[in-house]
C-alpha cells in the first residue's frame, strides 16, 4: 500500500488514546496495559504508528496500513488551530519547563485535541462566561473592560465566525507549545489556563479536590490511595497548595447503546457515565462538579484563584500562587473505573458484564459490523428491549 506523505503525517497525528482503544478492541492490547513513554527506539505513548508497533510486535509499513484501515475516517487534523511556532526569540529556560511538563499531560491524557480556555475569577468566587470571536478586530476598549470583569470564562483563540456560523478548532500539542509565551502572558495578567481534552475515542471521569478513599486513613496523597484501591489513573495534578485533580481515562466503545453508530453524544450512555462521575465527586471530591466533559489545570501554569494568594515578604513581589504540578502521568485506561460505570449505565449499552449470553453476542456482532463497516445509519439493527431489573 502507497500512502501520500499527507497521508502518512495524518495518521502519526491521531489520537493516541483512540489508538490504544482500538488496539485492546481487536485484542492486540489488554485493558490493563498501559502505552509506555519510551521502548527502545519507540514512543508509543505520543506517536500512533509506533504505539502500533509496539503492541503487535510489526513493521512500519504493517503499522501504516492497519492504521489506514481503522482510521480511514479520522479528520481529527482538519480541526486543529495549526498554530505557528514563533520566530521572535527562543525559548526561556522557564517556557522550556512548562513545554515539558505540557507533554507530558498530553500523552498521558492521549487526546489530540484539546479545548483551551482561560479563566478569571473574583475573589467571591462568581463567574461570568463569554466567547472570543477570532474575525472581530481587536478592540483595546473591550480588552480593558474584561480586565476590568469580576470575573469569567473565555475560549482562548478556537472559536470564530464563518460564514456568519460559530465554528471551532481545537489546539494539538503542537499549537500549545506554540503559544506559551502568550499563555503565560495571560497567566500573569490572572487568568487561570484550562485544557479539556475532546472525548473522540475515550471518555474522561476526573475526581476534582480529590480526596483519600473513604475506608483508607494511611496512604499519603489521594492518587496513592486510589492507585492502592486498584484504580489506574492517567494523570494527577496538584492544583494548589492542598488540591489535587485526578484524571480516569476509559474506552468509549463500551458505553455505546446498542443500535446506534456514529460519534455523537446520543450514541453513548453519557448519563450514566455523569451519574458515576457525580457520584464519586460527591464521595471523594468536589459535590457542586457539574458537567462530564470539564476542563483540567495545565501543568506548568499558576492557580490564580484570588483564595490561593500568598504574601511574599523579603522578595520583590508581594504575592505568589501555586504552580500547577504533575504528580502521576501514564498513559494508561482504568478498567475499574470502567466497570464501576457500566453497572450505572442502562442495560443495552455494548459493555454491561451482566447481560445475557444471547445480547452479549449480539453486542460483540454489532461492534464487528461498525468495525468493518457492515452496519450504516438508519441500517443498524436495535437489539430487542433488555428484561426488567428483578427487586429483592
């Protein structure tokens, strides 16, 4: 198979954890192995082709033409920013740190692509949401007066207007590294840096102002408690000086209802994945987190929240915040995370351990059909209503 040099840097750009999924699917990897950073001459965890290398054991050309036949599809690429690296002068040894530890969160997460925003906040905590529009002229007044704010959200340089439509593009870790000079000039000025990795290929159930396991009063940090109870997390930050934010990372296949194809949020239990996610917030987190797909600290960046400030005496400033630092990174799913979700999702979702043989069946028969491309839109064939839930 001849595949074009476009063609080629298209597929070494997908999503590395829609990789990894697609690898255990066809059996290649188990849930529980993670992509490693480095194995020999490979780096699975940030490069498709390699990650296809490296789990089944081929050649170049083998892994180039199992992607081509799996991803064939995939216009991931077409949605980036494709932000360009600045000429004006290196690096600073800081801005180095920070592209370091941006990779880092990146392949851990596997996404590429990803939603930034930036964040302002009062010191009473109220917050006020407002999009920036790429094709409006720069208009200093405006600039002054969101300055001047309490306080809000705006999506940094994604969303535009065309054709009189909002649309938006999405930053790879290409376009970030590209842009930390002008992130840590909006840092300074007090703006909080956000990143949500797009769900394309996996969901991501994250437990914010993580706390220990309730039965477990030893382990040091929350991530080592979690990681004791059997739980895999792909990433951890510490957020402040106390917080911390873990990331559970889950194959988005199983959580597909029975009958409907695409990539929509219609065609996943979503509900009883935000159920699950609430739920463990509520026991091990933060109670008021509201929505599944939520925006996560990017490493490297301060904490500007107004409640985090700390006076400095003896330096020329007077106030300083927390960096936002990476305890654990791996690129990696968590099967129990996984399994704990699916016994709240409703019955006709392709994952659920507890149904029958005869729909088990029918579940693995409908993947297949979306593998290979048997089944189509209106085609898909529903399975028949799951039996009622049986009381005690």
């Amino acid at each position: 198979m001849e595949l074009s040099k476009e063609q080629i840097a298209r597929l070494r750009r997908l999503d590395p954890a829609g990789v990894h999924a697609a690898l255990i699917t066809s059996g290649a990897m188990s849930i529980d192995d993670p992509l490693p950073k480095r194995v020999g001459d490979l780096r699975p965890s940030e490069n498709a082709i390699d990650a296809v290398k490296f789990a089944k054991k081929c050649e170049y050309h083998e892994a180039v033409e199992w992607l081509h036949e799996h991803f064939a599809d995939d216009r991931t690429h077409e949605r980036n920013v494709k932000t360009e690296s600045s000429s004006v002068r290196d690096p600073f040894e800081s801005e180095v740190v920070i592209n370091r530890l941006v990779r880092q969160q990146m392949h851990a997460l596997g996404c590429s692509e990803a939603r930034i925003t930036l964040m302002t906040q009062a010191p009473n905590d109220s917050k006020e949401k407002s999009d920036l529009d790429l094709d409006d002229a720069p208009d200093p007044q405006s600039d002054n007066e969101k300055k001047k704010s309490k306080g809000g959200y705006s999506l940094w340089k994604g969303r535009y207007r065309k054709h009189g439509e909002t649309q938006e593009k999405f930053f790879n870790v290409k376009d970030i590294l590209n842009n930390t000079w002008r992130l840590r000039q909006e840092n300074a000025e007090g703006k909080n840096v956000l990143l949500t990795p797009m769900d394309n290929h996996c969901f991501y159930v994250m437990l914010d102002d993580a706390r220990n396991r309730r039965d477990d009063t030893e382990s040091e940090s929350p991530v080592q408690s979690w990681i004791k109870a059997g739980y895999k997390p792909c990433l951890a930050l510490q957020t402040s000086w106390e917080s911390r934010q873990i990331i559970f990372r889950i194959p988005k296949e199983p959580f597909r209802i029975i009958g409907r194809t695409g990539n929509d949020d219609s065609c996943f239990d979503r509900r009883g994945l935000h159920d699950y996610f609430q739920k463990i917030n509520r026991e091990c987190g933060d109670p008021r987190i509201s929505g599944l797909r939520h925006g996560i600290r990017l490493a490297g960046y301060r904490n500007m929240k107004p409640k985090h400030e700390r006076v400095v005496e003896g330096k020329a400033w007077s106030l300083e915040y927390p960096f936002v630092r990476i305890e654990y990174a791996e690129s990696t799913f968590c099967a129990k995370t996984m399994r704990e979700a699916l016994k709240m999702c409703r019955e006709d979702v392709v994952g659920r351990a507890d149904l029958d043989a005869a729909r088990q069946e029918e579940a693995r028969k409908h993947v297949a059909g979306l593998r290979n491309g048997e089944i189509e839109g209106a085609k898909a064939r529903s399975l028949p209503p799951p039996p009622r839930c049986q009381t005690n």
